[in-house]
C-alpha cells in the first residue's frame, strides 16, 4: 500500500464508513490512484492535507463547498465502480423480486421443462 494509501484511508472511511453489508472506502478498495485520476493536482494536494475528523471536514465542508462536493462526487464515483461495492449492488438487485416481463411467459418454460419439449431424441 503506497503511503497516499496508507494516508487517506481514514479519511475515505469518515467519507464512506460502511457497515454489515457495505464495506468501508478503503475495504472496498478505493486508492489515492483513482481519486488522483479524478480530481486536478491541485484538489488532489488539497485532499492529502486534510485532516481526518468529523470537525475538520465539517469545517472545510462550510468553508469551501464546492471543493468539498468534487471531493465526495470523486470519492463515490471511485467506490461504486470497485468490485466490492459491485458485488454488494449485485446481490441486493438479485435479493429483490423480479418483474414479470411483458415479453416472457414462465407458464410457457414450465410446460416446456415438463413435457422435456426440444430435448433431442437419438
């Protein structure tokens, strides 16, 4: 882990915290490398100054509220492309109930399965 790394994980896990189900920035893998492809050089020197505690961010989150949101919008953007947050995405998607679609009759594939139609006959 390279020290920008190393520095800016409390400052992702303040950012994105996590819990049960969602990991925190820096488990999910967000780095000081995607961040630094995100935001300009001088942004990105800004944000390795920062301090990591909820005073701090709060206070530079009033003082300079258009930096702090590119911050953030950087520091999302990273998260929600990383495996570990498409991983959780994916099993809450698939949790939840399925729409029937209005192009595909499930009666249709039961019958199917059932009667073993299309299975090949040597």
């Amino acid at each position: 882990m390279s020290d920008h790394n190393r520095d800016l994980a409390p400052l992702l896990d303040l950012l994105i915290p996590g819990d049960a189900r969602w990991p925190s920035a820096s488990r999910a893998g967000v780095t000081a490398t995607m961040l630094e492809a995100e935001l300009d050089d001088a942004t990105f020197d800004w944000v390795l100054s920062l301090a990591a505690t909820v005073p701090a961010l709060t206070a530079i989150e009033q003082r300079e509220p258009a930096r702090f949101r590119r911050l953030l919008e950087a520091v999302y953007r990273a998260y929600y492309t990383t495996a570990a947050a498409q991983a959780v995405i994916t099993a809450l998607a698939n949790a939840g109930p399925r729409e029937p679609s209005a192009h595909f009759d499930e009666s249709l594939v039961s019958r199917v399965i059932a009667t073993q139609a299309g299975k090949r006959r040597l």
